[in-house]
C-alpha cells in the first residue's frame, strides 16, 4: 500500500496558533476594558499612592505580556533580556509593579471565541509622576515593524524557500507554531526562535530557522516615538505532515 504525504504550510498574521493564541489583539481591541488613556491613568495612580520614586530619565522597558482567555496576564521574559534589565532595573521594577496593580484585563477575541493574545508596549518612567498627562496613550507610542509589499511578500519568499529546503516527510512536527524573531533597526531578521517546543522536532525547527535566514527581503523596523528600534516579530504558522492510505 502506498504511502502519501500531505505537506500544508499556511502562514497567517495575526491569526490563530495553539488552541486560539494570536501574536497581537486584533485591529480595534486592547486588553484593558477602559482603553489605553485609563491604563496610563491607573498606572499612575498606583505611582501615586504607592510613593514610588522615578528612575533616571534615560530608562525605559519595553514590556511583552502573554494575557490568557480568561484576561490573566503573565510576563514574557527570556534570557536574553537579562543585560536589558539590568540596564534598566528601576523601570523593569515599576513597570511590573504597576502592571501588577492593575485589575481590568480582558481577553482578545476572535469569531466570538475569548483567546490567549500578545501585548506589547513600551514604559517610559519619564512619562509618569510629575510629567503625567491625563490624556497620555500609552498605545500610540510603538509602531509595530512592517515590510515593503506587505505580508503578501513575505508569504510568497517563504514559500519559494519551502519548496527547495524543506521535506515534510522528515519531521515529527505537526500543529500550531509560532515563529518570533528579532528585527534590527536596519530592518535585518536575527535571533529566530519558535514555539511551542515539542519533543523530536528540532531538525524542523532548525530547518525553518535556515530558510528564514535566507530571505533577503528587508523590513521597515518597528519605532518607538518615531524612532527606529530592534524589536520582536511574532508570525503564525500551521504545519501538517500526515501519511494518507
């Protein structure tokens, strides 16, 4: 009897990965229920009450948060942040304590189903205390990194390398992924990494790392108040390779 392998590759930005996760909450969604401009203000107010000190003007974190379908939201740090935190302790320090604080989280939704999503933004210490301003809105300071042509032509390298690199047949991995990776401020891709892991699956990770490093499509990098900055990109991918009777 002969075998058949079925290989489907789809990529999706901003879609579903893992049991209803997105990268990002979807266009006219954010985690807190009263808007970004109440976020800021409760983030304040916790300042306030708690009689924190401000750190030196030049520190800054910029924060990822994992919010579960239940709107529980848990800190994504790696290892590699370390160096950063260090750098700048005193606001990774305030901006996990006010983050912390704060109680009104809801989940993301997507086609009527609560869903685990990504949030990130940048905390500036600077911006709070005694250089708060009311209608300060804290989601319009990142500009989230993009490319030339859109996904469209991300999608469509990616493809042509699958074609010639990847043989699905080879691979235990089959599901939800997600591929996150870094984009410099010269719009060049570093430290790919994918999740979530699963046992045996490393030569297809190792795979789909290669073939994004062979794509010399160069993004537009993400900006923080105009500026350019290194910073993280999530993609969605689904991946089947099952034998067919």
């Amino acid at each position: 009897m002969r075998k058949i392998a079925l290989f489907l590759f789809a990529l999706y930005f901003g879609s579903v990965f893992s049991q209803k996760t997105l990268s990002k909450y979807p266009e006219g969604q954010f985690p807190y229920k009263e808007g970004p401009v109440q976020m800021s203000a409760d983030m304040q107010n916790y300042f306030l009450k708690s009689g924190a000190k401000p750190c030196d003007k030049n520190q800054m974190y910029f924060v990822t948060l994992k919010i579960d379908n239940t709107g529980k939201p848990s800190l994504v740090k790696k290892k590699s942040d370390d160096a950063i935190i260090e750098k700048n302790k005193c606001a990774f320090d305030l901006a996990i304590k006010s983050i912390g604080s704060l109680k009104n989280w809801h989940p993301a939704e997507e086609n009527g189903e609560k869903a685990i999503a990504y949030f990130d933004f940048p905390f500036f210490p600077q911006d709070f205390f005694e250089n708060y301003k009311p209608d300060y809105d804290l989601s319009k300071l990142y500009q989230y990194p993009d490319l030339p042509g859109g996904s469209h032509e991300l999608r469509k390298q990616i493809h042509k390398k699958l074609e010639g690199y990847l043989d699905p047949t080879s691979y235990s991995a089959n599901g939800k992924f997600i591929i996150s990776f870094t984009i410099d401020t010269d719009g060049s891709i570093s430290t790919v990494d994918i999740e979530p892991k699963i046992d045996n699956s490393e030569p297809f990770f190792e795979d789909i790392k290669f073939i994004l490093k062979k794509i010399k499509v160069k993004w537009n990098p993400g900006k923080i108040k105009g500026q350019p900055i290194k910073s993280k990109f999530r993609m969605p991918f689904n991946f089947k390779s099952r034998d067919l009777d």
